[in-house]
C-alpha cells in the first residue's frame, strides 16, 4: 500500500486530494496545526480513514518527527498562508510558512525519507502581470508578499532537484475553487453573498477590484493534476489552467445569473455599483479595503504541457464550479429551513 503525506490536509485542496488517494488504495497521513479551535470541519466525511499529525511549516521538528513516523511515498505539500491580500500585513510570517517552511520540509524528507517523491503547490501569482497566456517558460513577476515567498519555493524545488537528485516538482496552478473554498476569496464571498441578499439575509455585497480577470478552475480537476505529477518517471514543473478566464465583475454576474437574476453596473472605480436589473436596486458596492497595494490584472493559463505529458484536462468548467458553489450553499439553506430558488438553470 502507497503512503502519502499531506500538509494541510485540512483546507479545500487537502480534502479532494485525501479523497482522490483513499479512492486509489493510498494509507493517507495529514499534517494539521496546533489551533485553538477545531479545524477539521471540511474533512469530516474522510476523518475515520486517514491519521492526523500536528505539524507546522513554522517548526523543523515537527516536520522531521513526522516525516520519520509516517515514512511516505509521497509528500504534497499544500500548507501556506494562502490569501495574497492578507500577505501584505504578514508578510514575514508569510515567507516563513510559504518560503521557508517548503525548506524545512524537503529537509524533513531528504533526512526521512529520501526516496519520497515531493509535490509542491506553486501559484500562477508568480506570473504577476506577464503578459496572458502564461505557461512554463513565462518569466515570473511576483507582486505581493505571497508570490515572493512562493518563488522562493518554487527555487527551492527546483534546486533540491538539481543538486541532491530528489523527485520535487512545483505544480503551478491558477486559481482553483470548490464548494469548500475559504470564504475569504471572492468566488465563495461572492457566491454566499448572492445568496444571502437574495433571501433577505444581507443588503450589499462589497468587493475590491472588479477588473481582475482570473482563470478559475474545479480544485477536483486539480488535485488530479497533483497526483499525476508525482507518476511519471522524472520530475518536472507544471501548468494546470482552464485556458479561459473572466473578469470578477463577470463572476458576480454569473453567479447571479445562476439565481435567475441579471445584473445591471453604473459608475466608474471607487463609485461603480451593480445593481438588479429588475428593480434597480443595489446589491454590489466598492470597498477600498478590498483594494491592494499592487494587483495582478490577467491570469490565463497554457496547460498544453499538462495535457500532454500528464494527459491531464479538466473536466468542470468555469459553469460547472459556479453551480456546484451554489448547490453546496442552496444545500445548507434548505436544510436550514431557507427557501432560495434557483430560478434558472
Ligand atoms: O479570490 P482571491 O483572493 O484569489 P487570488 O488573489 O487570485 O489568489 C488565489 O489564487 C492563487 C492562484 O492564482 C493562489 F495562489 C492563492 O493562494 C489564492 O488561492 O482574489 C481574486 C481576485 C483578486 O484580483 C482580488 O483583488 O479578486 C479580487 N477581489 C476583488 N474583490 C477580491 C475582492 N478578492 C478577495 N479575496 N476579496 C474581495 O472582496
């Protein structure tokens, strides 16, 4: 039987990759942080069948105790301060958890587990504003705290591969989402927040740049890609992108187009509203704090190379995810006594 490691088993990611490896006759360890409060919420349906460890990016010795005990196949290294925004206001401990922290892993493994082979979740917020599409030859611009710290692993990666012969790759994905996506970023914020306003719950929704074009995926699309990276017989760096892409403000109109109803937009930058075209009444405001201080402005990826070598593809559109965010929150309404319909399909 394969054992895999998974730090972070406990976020969106962790839960469909520690699915998809279960589904596959995989002995799954997680690692998950020391927190005051109980993390395990999204990984509930999967709990009787892995084992947890604590662990943290942050501390050498956990990852070395960890590594020792479980002795993995494959290690997938999923943990970081995930939100670009937030990097920002930390971002030391940013390069701590996401730069450094993939150092102390591959450590962790070069010194337990040597024969393991490594995946590492790079980001296509390394891209920064190169031009779309971008693929492996792309030349990086990182923008924020996050990217840097996640170019330094991405080097990292690539370098413990270089020099000490170990099976590491960087998978470099766009953005991924799911039902059990954070409600930090904007597809869940927005998606909730339809939904709330259009049963009485919440009057505005407020978002930053409406500009931002994103190409946004299934993360069930993804942790397959994940998988197949560590399958083949040498390590190499990968895409994984839909190839299409929208703006947020044409998000926010899909997914209210999903709930049967149509969006109208006034006004310019700071001033622009979005309002419901059948009674004008406004439903989507600009708040600065969502704003950052540098921004990444157009994000489509060429995973040609994925498809190729990986025989990788995606399977859910852009389509497809919105439904199934939406479904997942109807879900909850429903079995909350709520009454949203999904006036078209
Ligand atoms: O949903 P987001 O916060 O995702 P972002 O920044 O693209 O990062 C995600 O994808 C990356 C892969 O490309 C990952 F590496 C990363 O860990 C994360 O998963 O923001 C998407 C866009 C941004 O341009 C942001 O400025 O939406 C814009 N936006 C506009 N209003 C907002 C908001 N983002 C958030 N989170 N909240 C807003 O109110």
């Amino acid at each position: 039987m394969r054992v895999a490691l998974i730090t972070c088993i406990t976020g969106q990611d962790g839960y469909y990759l520690a699915r998809l490896l279960l589904d596959k006759g995989y002995k799954v360890h997680g690692v998950r942080q020391a927190l005051a409060h109980d993390d395990r919420a999204h990984i509930k349906p999967l709990l009787d069948d892995i084992t947890l460890h604590y662990g943290d990016m942050t501390d050498q010795t956990s990852l070395n105790n960890v590594m020792q005990a479980v002795q993995p196949d494959e290690v997938y290294n999923l943990a970081a301060q995930s939100h670009v925004g937030v990097s920002f206001a930390v971002p030391e401990y940013t390069m701590n958890v996401n730069g450094h922290g993939v150092k102390r892993l591959l450590d962790a493994m070069r010194a337990y587990a040597p024969k393991a082979k490594f995946y590492q979740a790079g980001t296509s917020e390394l891209f920064g504003n190169s031009p779309a599409p971008q693929n492996e030859e792309t030349a990086f611009d990182p923008q924020s705290p996050y990217a840097e710290a996640k170019l330094y692993a991405h080097q990292t990666v690539v370098e413990y591969r270089q020099q000490y012969g170990l099976y590491a790759v960087n998978g470099i994905l766009f953005n991924h989402e799911s039902p059990k996506r954070g409600d930090d970023f904007v597809t869940q914020k927005i998606v909730k927040a339809a939904c709330a306003i259009l049963k009485g719950a919440q009057d505005i929704l407020y978002l930053g740049n409406l500009d931002a074009v994103r190409d946004w995926g299934h993360a069930e699309d993804y942790v397959e890609g994940m998988w197949r990276m560590l399958q083949q017989d040498a390590p190499d760096d990968y895409v994984l992108a839909t190839g299409t892409s929208c703006s947020v403000r044409d998000f926010v109109c899909e997914v209210f187009g999903a709930l049967g109803h149509d969006i109208i937009w006034q006004g310019q930058g700071a001033e622009e509203v979005g309002m419901l075209l059948e009674n004008n009444r406004e439903v989507v405001r600009i708040a600065p704090e969502f704003y950052r201080p540098a921004e990444v402005h157009n994000l489509i990826g060429d995973s040609r190379k994925a498809q190729q070598n990986l025989d990788w593809s995606i399977r859910k559109t852009r389509y497809n995810l919105i439904q199934d965010m939406i479904d997942a929150e109807l879900n909850k309404d429903a079995r909350a006594g709520g009454h949203i319909q999904r006036a078209r399909a």
